[in-house]
C-alpha cells in the first residue's frame, strides 16, 4: 500500500498493467560477448590514462580493459573490485559523462569515448554471475569495529576491514542495506533486485555482521559505540531535505523527491502507485531528473522539472537533463518557486523568473504558474542525526584526508562527511580510504 496522500489528481494505473515492467527496464542493457570486444578493441591503453585519474576510486581503465580484450573478464573484474568492490553498482549509475568518460582520448579526438562503464559492467557482471567472490580475510586480528550506515560508504569500508582481518559490524535505521542504492537510486538504473544481490555479494567476504533496524540517536550512541568498539566509522548520508521555503508549501501533495523514489524502489507492483496527472519537480540535480523521468514512466501526463538557474548550473549532466527531455519531462531553467495554491491540496505552483548577477540570483518580478497534482521537492538532502560535539563545516561532518573526524577513534565517509562530490562512487572511494586509515591505527606498535 503506498504512503502517497490520494489527491484526486493523482491516481493509481494510469498505463496498462502489463506497460510496467518494459517502462522500468535496464537503462544500459549489459553488452554481450562480441560488443565487449568491440568496443574494448577502441581503447588506446594510454600511458598515465586520464580515465584512470578521473575516477574518483582509481580503476585501472586500461588494464581491465586489455584484460578482456584478452578473453578474461573475470581478471578485469578483479582489477576493479580491487579499487571498488561496489564497481559492479558504479558501472550502471556513476555519471561516467563527466568523470571517466569524458576525459578518455576517444571523446577528446572523436566525441565518441571507449564505452567504460558498459564494459565495466561487462565484466563485474561476468564474475558475479558465477557467484565467485574474488577476495579472502587476512587472519583475525581481533579489532572490532563498528560501521554506522549500510549505504556505499559503510559497505566499502566494511568490506575493507573484514579483508584486513578485523571483525565488522554495520548498524543501519533502515530495514534492508544498501543506502540510496536500494532506496534512492532510479529503478531502471540497476532493475532485478541488483542492490541486495550486490549486498549480498560483498557478504561473502566474511566478518561482517549487519544490524538492520537500529539508528544511531535512538538506543545507539557513539559513546556506547566508542566503548564496545576500538574504532567507528560514519558513514550515515544525508537523511534530512531542505525546505522550499514558498509559501503553501505544506499542502498535501508536496512531498520530498527522495521519499517518492524511495516509496517507488520499495514497490512490488508499480501499477498500484498513485501518480499526479500534473507533476512538477523543483531541483536541478541528479534527485530531480529522477524523480521526473520516474513520474514520467508511470504515467503522468504533464511533468515539468524548474530549476532556479541557468543549464550550465544544473548538477544534473547534459546527458541526464537530455535522458529526461528525451522522456517527455519538459525543463524550466532561471525560475524558482513563490507558492503553492489549492485548496488543502496542491492545485498550482507560481514561479519567478530568475536573473544570475555575480553569483547571487535575483527575482525579475515576472511570474508564471503551472498546474500541479503533485510537487516532488528535490532541492538537496541535509546531514540528520549527527553525533553531538563531532566538528561540523558547511553543513557535514567534519574529516580530514583521512576521514578522521574531530573525535579520536572516529572517522566519517560519504555523503555525510565533508569534501569530495556527492556520488556514490566518491562515497566507496572515501569508506576505502577511511578504512586503509583505520586498519593503520589500530595496527599501530
Ligand atoms: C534520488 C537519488 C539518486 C541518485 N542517483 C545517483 C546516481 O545515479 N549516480 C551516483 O553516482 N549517485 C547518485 N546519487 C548519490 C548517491 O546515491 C550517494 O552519493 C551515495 O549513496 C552516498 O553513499 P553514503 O553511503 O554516503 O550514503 P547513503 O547511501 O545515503 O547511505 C547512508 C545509510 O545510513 C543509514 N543511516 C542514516 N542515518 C542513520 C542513523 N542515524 N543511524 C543508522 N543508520 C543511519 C541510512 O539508512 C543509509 O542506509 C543519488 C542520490 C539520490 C538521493
Ligand atoms: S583514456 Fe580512453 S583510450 Fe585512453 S586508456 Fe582510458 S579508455 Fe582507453
């Protein structure tokens, strides 16, 4: 049963039953065998490789690539996982546009790059597929730690620890691991209950027990943790959202994007998920362009995406505002949202344009309005339910080059904790670290 408020725009089924599961499927169909190879065989094996420096966990491009140029995906998928063991996720949701991708050889010659995240999904896919899980524990050193958060940070860092041999276990407020991969990431990104076979997967490694259900503020603290434990890592994202801050806008019928997606992630039968006639998503990042395109496939007829400034600000890539163009979702860029109206359901939505003068953005006065059974806010996520006295900047926590936090014996990674980009790679890249850091101290004299 879904949590969406019933308005009476916003209905249930608005396509055939059986439209469903073709409108939700893979994004990226997994090449096969021969386009493999054709596409591994543009790659000019670069000495000092961009596409390797651009990616934020260091993926040996070239090698992996040879390697299944050479007939062994299997090794390629070792290589990777030897950076990120989530590699099998980054290769079908990382904006390889504007990291790897984007600075290959190919694109900068031609416009046309070797297809790396395809062909790391090749091979991530090969290995998995035979259930083989590359990697053994060091022998036990008797160090337990304790990960608070289950998403690509938490998952990376755990991993990391329990192959140098200490014993991990993950606590996570929500009912299933995975972080935004399971609840945040659009479904046709990775479709078929990929997340939890990829949590799954990593299990195999050993040492790691996970505790579902139990939130770091509410029974757990990081005091308890602190003394259970001889090293804790944070690793909690950015639970909370920002408010629009336009007037009306607690009427019913506007809700915040990530709970929409998320209560669409979770859904078994996508045809009993209401959805607006009229939608408009209010965000520019990769949170709008996902909840609009997904509005967009269950039906709705009208989706409008407003974004307060200009394209060349949007966070969302040229290539996912034209994925959502290319879906019907009509984009409005330099207008921001003034009120909402209706009558205790959202009816309309009144927007001013913008002008961008030295950074800052000014209202010219004119306006405009657009119907609306629905208002998906995605205007950024906030840190929620940070440990009392850890150093806070710019709204995260705190960290070093190392991830440690202003506390001893804490570090922090991912969305939650200061610097580095808001991707899931980044967040693996930052929970390795943390944990190469960790493993360094605790082995100490
Ligand atoms: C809708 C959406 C779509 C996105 N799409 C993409 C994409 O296509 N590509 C991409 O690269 N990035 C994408 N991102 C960003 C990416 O998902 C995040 O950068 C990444 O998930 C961050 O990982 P994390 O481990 O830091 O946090 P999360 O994935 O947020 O995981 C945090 C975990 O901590 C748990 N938690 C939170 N608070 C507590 C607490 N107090 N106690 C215990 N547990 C707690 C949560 O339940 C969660 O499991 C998207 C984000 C959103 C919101
Ligand atoms: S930059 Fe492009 S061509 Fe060069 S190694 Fe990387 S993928 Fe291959």
């Amino acid at each position: 049963m879904s949590n969406t408020p019933l308005t009476p725009g916003v209905q249930p089924g608005r396509l055939p039953a059986e439209r469903y599961p073709a409108q939700f499927s893979d994004l990226h169909p997994v090449l096969d065998h021969h386009e493999a190879l054709v596409a591994a065989d543009r790659c000019y094996f670069c000495h000092d490789a961009p596409c390797m420096t651009a990616c934020p966990t260091s993926i040996d491009v070239p090698l992996f690539i040879r390697q299944i140029l050479t007939g062994t995906p299997e090794a390629a998928a070792k290589t990777i996982f030897e950076q990120n063991i989530l590699g099998g996720m980054c290769a079908r949701v990382c904006p390889t546009e504007t990291l790897c991708e984007e600075v290959c050889v190919r694109e900068v010659a031609e416009g046309k790059p070797v297809e790396i995240g395809r062909l790391q999904r090749y091979a991530t896919d090969s290995l998995m597929a035979q259930g083989v899980h590359p990697f053994t524990r060091a022998e036990p050193t008797g160090k337990k730690v304790a990960v608070v958060g289950a998403g690509p940070a938490g998952l990376s860092a755990a991993h990391r620890l329990a192959m140098y041999g200490h014993e991990v276990t993950i606590y996570d407020a929500r009912p299933k691991s995975g972080g935004l991969n399971e609840y945040g990431i659009a479904s046709y990104k990775a479709p078929d209950g990929y997340a939890q076979k990829e949590v799954d997967w990593l299990m195999q490694i050993g040492g790691i027990s996970v505790v579902n259900g139990k939130k770091l503020g509410e029974g757990l603290t990081l005091e308890g943790l602190k003394a259970d434990y001889d090293a804790v890592f944070l690793a909690i994202g950015l639970a909370g959202v920002n408010a629009l801050r336009a007037e009306g806008e607690d009427k019913d019928g506007v809700l915040d994007a990530v709970d929409f997606i998320s209560e669409l992630r979770q859904a078994e039968d996508l045809s009993k998920l209401p959805i607006g006639r009229n939608v408009v998503v209010i965000g520019g990042g990769m949170t709008a362009v996902d909840a609009a395109v997904q509005a967009k496939l269950l039906g709705a007829q009208n989706v409008s995406m407003v974004y307060r400034r200009s394209r060349a600000r949007m966070s969302a890539s040229e290539y996912e505002q034209d994925l959502a163009t290319s879906k019907g979702v009509q984009i409005f860029y330099n207008a921001a949202p003034v009120a909402v109206y209706g009558n205790g359901s959202v009816a309309e939505v009144e927007f001013e344009y913008t002008s961008e003068e030295g950074g800052g953005l000014k209202g010219t006065g004119e306006t405009f309005r657009l119907p609306a059974d629905q208002v998906f806010k995605a205007i950024g996520q906030t840190l929620d339910g940070a440990p009392e006295g850890i150093e806070i900047t710019g709204g995260k926590i705190a960290v070093d080059a190392m991830g440690r936090t202003s506390i001893v014996g804490v570090w922090a990674g991912g969305d939650c904790a200061s610097g580095g980009e808001d991707l899931t790679v980044t967040a693996v890249a930052e929970g390795r670290d943390a944990a190469r850091d960790i493993h360094a101290k605790l082995m100490e004299g």
